[in-house]
C-alpha cells in the first residue's frame, strides 16, 4: 500500500473513490426516477463535479512531476473516454426512439448537436428548459446538460493547469493554488448573488459559471493531495476522523431527502455548503491513513464500488430509459421501477463492452484469449 492507494496498471489507484461514485450515480437516479420521494438527489452531480476535478487535477499533477504531461495525450484520453460510449447512446436512443416516439426525436438536430459540440447546458438554459419540471418539454438528453459542463472543463483545462505550473515554477505551490481556489471561490459566490426569490432557476442550476467551483474545489483538493505531506496522526484525530465519515456520509443522503431544488436555500446557500461537505467525505476517503478507502475495497465491500465503476453509462442511459417508459404509460405496470432498473443496467453493461471495442480494436475475452479485430477498423 502506497500513500496514495494501491499500484493499478501502472497508475496511482485511491482507494474508495467508486463508492463515492456509487452514492452520486443513486443519488441521481432516483431523483429522475422518483423526484418526489427523492428531491434532493441531484446533489449526486456536485459530488461527481468534485470527483472529476479532483482526479483530473491529481492525475495531471503526476503526470507533470513524472514528465509525462502531454497536452495531445490529455485530450485524446478525454476524447476516447466520452465519445464512444457518448455517441453509442445518442444514435441508439434516436434509432429506437424513431420506431416508437418519432415526434420525440422528429427536430433532435440542434439538440444532438449540442450534446456531441459540448454546449447542451447552454442551449437548454436558451430553450428556457426547466430541470425540475419533470418530463414536460423535456427530451430524452435532458440530463445531458451535465456533459456540456464537464465538457467545457476538459477543454479549458489544460490553460488553467498551465496557470498553476507557471505559478509553481515562478511563485511556489502555494501562489498557484491560491490562485485556483479564489477563482473557485469567486464562482460560488455567482449563484447566490443572481438568485433572486420566484425567479426561474433553470439559469442558475445549467450555468457553467454557477457551477464550475464544484470542479475547481475538487481540483484545488487533486493538486494540495499530490504535495501535502500526511505525517502520522494522534489516536485522537484518528478517533474524529473515524466518527466524521459516517457523519458525512449520513449527511449526504439526508439531503438527497431534504434539499429540494426548487427551494431558494438551494442556491443561497445549500449547494455549496453541500459541495464542501462532499470535499471533506472525499479527504476522508481518500486519506489512506484511515484505512476507509482500502476498507471499502475490501472483497466483502466491493460490491458498493460496482455501480460506481459504471456511473458514467448508467447516467447516460438513465434518461432515455425513463422517459420512454413515461411516454408510453409503461410506468402503470406493475414494479415498474424494477424494469426501468434492470433496462438501465443492461444497456450500460452492453454499451460499455461495445465502447471497449471500439477503443481497444478488440473483442471481448472469449475463452482466456482476445479476437484482435483490426481488421474491422
């Protein structure tokens, strides 16, 4: 066991991190499954948000102390990370919308467009298409405008580590993540200072301005973790560590039952304490001098970390599922949810495997051994 996890494939692994993907991506899924019972559950995007910052900002700062930073490399990684499987869905949901909901596809174009360019968030918040307002006006890419942001952060990026680097090299570490923590801070404070009471918060929830300082938090944590030496703890702080992760990790799923979205709290002040909550269960996770990541990697616990492992299909996939069992009146069968569930599920296992192939130019293992399938390609 290193200090950041254990060696995986020649890369630093952080133990736990798939569990705090699995409570995001049920966080979610439930509240677009059932935003009655679970209104708060679109927090999950936040604690995604802080995710993604984090390990990119950790995984670039290795890279760079190795050598190994390439900006070429970086975006091709993102690229062959997205696309396929992002793709995959889209041209699925579309060709089978097309049979059996063709008015729900019939002027997809701009919107499919804003998906794949990266600026779903900005189209939607110019359609005046309102996040909570269920499936009315809504489409089967809705939840996309998730993408768009997370787009937008891969491409800028690099500009913003490069900022950090010449700050390092010029100032010291310490001027670079200052710098980066008050343009994260200056981001918060977008969303309380625009909210106005009654006002439509589609604005405020899609802006790439009002949220991106969940993804600067998270990276500003990624660069500290990579520097910050972790000396051994006394019996008492190992002791407040211990009783602060389950109090975090209890807190988040009572808000994911409290925090309804379209409450003015939300945004004056709730998403972000909600946000800086996620960044503490992140630490504390992360921390391996807690053993609560390798704890929740053990073979007992592993199963927790298996939805985290598909987050990313079972959150393109959700909507699309949802939506067509709505439209066609198929939530009036009987567990009916458990349908929508296990569709969900299949689809992103078969979506998964289909975009490994396509990255990998192979075919699953078939009996110990790989079909090589260049050929196709």
């Amino acid at each position: 066991m290193s200090l950041f996890g254990r060696e995986v494939a020649g890369r630093r692994h952080i133990d736990g991190l798939d569990v705090l993907r699995t409570l995001a991506i049920v966080g979610v899924t439930l509240f677009h499954m059932f935003p009655e019972r679970l209104p708060g559950g679109y927090l999950g995007v936040s604690l995604f948000f802080v995710l993604t910052g984090f390990l990119l900002a950790y995984t670039s700062k290795r890279s760079w102390l190795e050598h190994r930073f390439r900006v070429k490399s970086y975006y091709w990684k993102r690229i062959k990370r997205i696309y396929p499987s992002l793709l995959i869905v889209l041209l699925t949901t579309i060709g089978i919308y097309q049979f059996v909901l063709p008015k729900a596809v019939a002027a997809i174009r701009p919107e499919f467009l804003s998906v794949v360019l990266g600026y779903n968030n900005w189209w939607q918040i110019a359609q005046n298409a309102d996040y909570f307002t269920r499936l009315t006006n809504a489409s089967p890419f809705t939840h996309l405008w998730f993408m768009g942001i997370e787009m937008q952060y891969y491409l800028v990026w690099p500009l913003l580590f490069a900022l950090y680097a010449f700050l390092d090299i010029l100032v010291g570490r310490r001027a670079g993540l200052f710098v980066l923590a008050v343009l994260a801070l200056g981001s918060a404070a977008v969303m309380p200072l625009l909210y106005e009471p009654d006002m439509d918060v589609t604005r405020l929830y899609y802006g790439t301005d009002t949220r991106v300082y969940a993804l600067l938090f998270g990276a500003v944590l990624g660069l500290w973790w990579v520097d910050h030496p972790r000396a051994r703890l006394g019996k008492y702080r190992m002791l407040l560590g211990y009783l602060a992760w389950p109090v975090l990790m209890g807190a988040s799923i009572a808000a994911y039952f409290i925090f309804d979205g379209q409450s003015a709290y939300v945004y004056e002040w709730g998403m972000l304490a909600m946000t800086v909550l996620f960044c503490a269960l992140l630490l504390l996770t992360a921390d391996d001098r807690f053993f609560i990541g390798a704890a929740l990697e053990s073979p007992k616990l592993r199963w927790l970390g298996w939805l985290g492992k598909r987050s990313f299909g079972i959150y393109l996939w959700q909507y699309p599922v949802i939506y067509l069992f709505a439209k066609l009146g198929w939530t009036q069968l009987p567990y009916y949810a458990v349908l929508e569930i296990a569709a969900i599920l299949v689809l992103t296992v078969w979506s998964d495997a289909l975009a490994n192939v396509i990255t990998s130019r192979r075919l699953p293992a078939i009996n110990g051994r790989h079909v090589v399938t260049a050929c196709i390609f």
